[in-house]
C-alpha cells in the first residue's frame, strides 16, 4: 500500500492537564502542510563491550517527541496554536485568550486519523516556536509553522487508548466513540486578509486613572483590567448598570465594545461604575481608538497612573506599505524536564525526555520586506527609535498587537535592473511599570 499525505487529517482537543487527553470532544486542526505526529527519539545509546563485533546491549535513554507542524490559516486550529505559544490567559468567567505572555506551557491532544484507519495519538503539544508567515509575491495561504514538543505519542487501530501513559494515572484518552469533526468550512486565510500597520507616537496622558495607592491596570488588545492591590480584582467596576454593558465582569472591561470605541467613551463608562474616580485626558485624546492604548500593567504611584495611547481613531494604524513577506515568530525557548513515569495501571514505567515543560523567555520577532518607500523605518532604526504599537490585523479572525519595537536590523541592497528592497526586523517588549509587563509585549485578539 503506498500512502500519501493527502490521506492524512488531524483534530485536537485542548488538555486542562499536561499530557492528559481528555477523550470528550474533537475539533478539525485544519488544512496541513507539514505534520509528523510519529516524530519521536528513541535516544538508545551503545554501550562499548570488549571482544564483540557488536554491542551486546544498549542504555535506553528517555523517550523525545517532537513534532514539526505546519498548518495553513483556517479554521480555528492555527488560533489554539499561535495563542498556546503565546499563553492561554482567563479573562472572566471561562472564557479565555491569548492576551498576554505567560510562564506556564498551555498543551493540545492531537489526533491524526489516515483514511486507511490507522490513528495516532500525541499528548501535551506545546508550541515551543511558531512563525506566522504570508507572502504577497507568490500568493498561497497565510501558514503558521509550529516546532512542538510533545509528552508521548501511541497508535491504534480504531482510536481507543484506554491504558494510555498519562502523568496522573487518570483515564480519558479512548476517542474511539468519539465524533470526527468536519474540516472547516471557510477558505483558508490569504496574504490580502492581513494588514499589518504601526503606530509611531504616542499621547503619553491619553487616559489618566486616579485611584487608591497599589492599585494596577493591565491592558491587553482586547481587555482592560483592574486590580486591587493584592491582585484581587476590583470588584468597585461592574457592569450592574446598562450603560455599563461593557464591563464583562467585575474590573474587565471589553475595549471591542461599542460602548467604548473611544477614550471619551471609556471616561464616561468608568465614571458611572467607580464611585466618582477622576478619570483625565491628554489634550485631543477623546477621539482616539481604546484598542490603541499600550499594552502593558501600570501601577497607580501617588494615586494616579497615565496610560499612552496611539493617537488614531480607528485600528488600522499607518500601513506598511508595498509588503512582500511577513514573517511573526515566538521562539518560548522551553524547557523539558525528563523523568519516569508511570502509566495508567501504576506498573508501566516510561522515561521520557518532556515529562514537565516549562516556559523559558520568549523572543518575539517581526520580519518583514518590502519595497522601499522612503527613509521613516532607516531613520527609526538609525536613531534608536521605539515603535510604540505594531498592528497585524485579520479582520473576523483577530488582530495581534506587538508593544514597543525596536529595529534590530535593517537592509537596503542594490540589485541592477530590480527594485529597492527593504528587509527589516524588529523585537519588541511590553509597556508599564508593574510586574511582569514585558509579557504584554504580543497580545490578541480571539477566543481560546
């Protein structure tokens, strides 16, 4: 029988444990590119013996699965990919998104299905680096490539798992019952769905809170939150009023709501829930769009704390112009923690190379190239200039925020007879002063 890819489809389920599929329900990954769920290392190591041809044993090593996975943008399984590599944040209640970078690992079961009946279970994936990439010169789909590691993987003929090594001895993986989702019905995403645009100034009085001493804010693309000073949130904010239907929850405010589309919209919200906080402006703020506040966590020092805010009144920011590439990768630099482990009936024993992960630094680098225009990035780049916010922006299917870049590296070769080319990359870091803040350094826009 000879197999090709085409015969290959995958779905995934979101895993609240590492490692522990829960078995209850599947959702189509979307159209592949490059998958290997099979991608493992043995890491059996020869042992020298003397006066044999051959050794005559070998020191097992622990099991490593890796697995290269590149899907095209449709769907929902790209979204639960690049939002894993960035951090699966709880905004209110049980709804979650990829609002900032956090230090806990966030995995996926993914089940590969061939149409000769043969299935393949991986558990724990977790996006360690992913590049999210869309070229204008040749057209095709918006793709994102994803390098994951992956706690075990074990085939079977009809998807029933039961027995299956897991971290806790629990059950839940046999889907064998379960439903195989259709693939998605939208087309895949194409270069033309995605504008990307930045933001060069800021208004650094745009919103001013003034509250008690210790109190923080954290601004994400999508949510403005209010916490008390022990972290807590501010319950003071709520949404118990109407004309307060922004508010999700107590301290969460919905910045993609119609009721906040601008600053002076925000003031007059904050107002009617906190008991008369003083809620200020910079000079021409009012008009300026909510979603164009710095991401970041900002403290109240003194009672009072500025947040900057892009000056524009809509999301769309200054377009980088005549785009041939655009390349976003998250490199989480993860770390994996070998140790033994015991499978579902407390007698299997497997060693394996990822069992705990955890999260090292991620770098967040946007690479772009495109047809020089004029001298605004060379000067940015030449004289040090911070980017305050870098927009890439799917329409229906989110947008992704990029805080405080800075040009790493820019080029201009001349080539006879062809265009100018620019190829520049940027880095970028959060705003704020409190915390973590750097997570807030790449924040989106949908749902986890």
């Amino acid at each position: 029988m000879v197999r090709i890819a085409q015969t290959i489809e995958a779905a995934f389920e979101v895993e609240s444990t590492y490692g522990d599929p829960p078995g209850t329900a599947l959702t189509h990954l979307g159209l592949l590119d490059t998958f290997d769920p099979r991608a493992q290392e043995m890491n059996i190591t020869p042992v020298p013996s003397l006066g044999q041809s051959t050794d005559a044993f070998h020191a097992s090593g622990p099991i490593a699965v890796n697995m290269p996975l590149k899907v095209a943008c449709q769907g929902t399984g790209w979204q639960q990919l690049l939002g894993r590599a960035i951090g699966s944040t709880t905004e209110y209640g049980s709804t979650k998104s990829p609002s900032r970078l956090t230090n806990t690992p966030d995995s996926l079961a993914i089940l590969a299905r061939d149409t000769a009946g043969d299935y393949t279970l991986v558990t724990g994936v977790v996006p360690n680096e992913v590049t999210l990439e869309a070229d204008y010169t040749t057209g095709g789909y918006i793709t994102l490539d994803s390098s994951c590691t992956a706690f075990y993987t074990q085939d079977d003929t009809d998807a029933n798992f039961a027995g299956f090594l897991e971290p806790d001895g629990g059950g839940g993986s046999d889907y064998s019952a379960v439903t195989w989702p259709s693939p998605p019905a939208s087309d895949p995403l194409i270069p033309s769905d995605l504008t990307v645009s930045y933001g060069a100034s800021t208004d650094d009085d745009a919103l001013q809170l003034t509250d008690t001493a210790g109190k923080y804010v954290e601004v994400g693309e999508r949510y403005l939150k209010f916490f008390l000073a022990n972290g807590n949130a501010e319950t003071e904010y709520d949404g118990d009023a109407p004309e307060n239907a922004a508010f999700v929850s107590d301290g969460v405010v919905d910045l993609d709501h119609a009721n906040v589309n601008i600053i002076s919209e925000l003031m007059t919200v904050l107002n009617g829930a906190h008991s008369g906080t003083p809620v200020a402006k910079g000079s021409g703020s009012d008009n300026y769009d909510c979603q164009n506040l710095l991401k970041g966590i900002y403290k109240m020092t003194g009672s009072a704390v500025n947040i900057p805010c892009v000056g524009d009144t809509d999301e769309t920011l200054t377009a980088f112009n005549n785009l041939k590439t655009v390349s976003l990768k998250i490199a989480n630099n993860n770390t994996p923690i070998p140790a033994r482990t015991l499978g579902q009936d407390g007698s299997t024993v497997k060693w394996l190379q990822h069992s705990k992960m955890r999260r090292g630094k991620a770098d967040i680098t946007l690479d772009l190239t495109m047809t020089s225009e004029d001298e605004t990035l060379y000067d940015m780049y030449k004289d040090k200039t911070t980017i305050p916010l870098v927009r890439l922006d799917l329409g229906t299917n989110g947008s992704i925020a990029l805080t405080n870049g800075t040009i790493t590296s820019f080029t201009r070769p001349l080539a006879a007879g062809g265009e100018t080319t620019d190829t520049v990359s940027i880095k970028f870091r959060g705003n704020g002063d409190f915390l973590n803040y750097s997570s807030y350094a790449i924040s989106a826009d949908w749902a986890l």
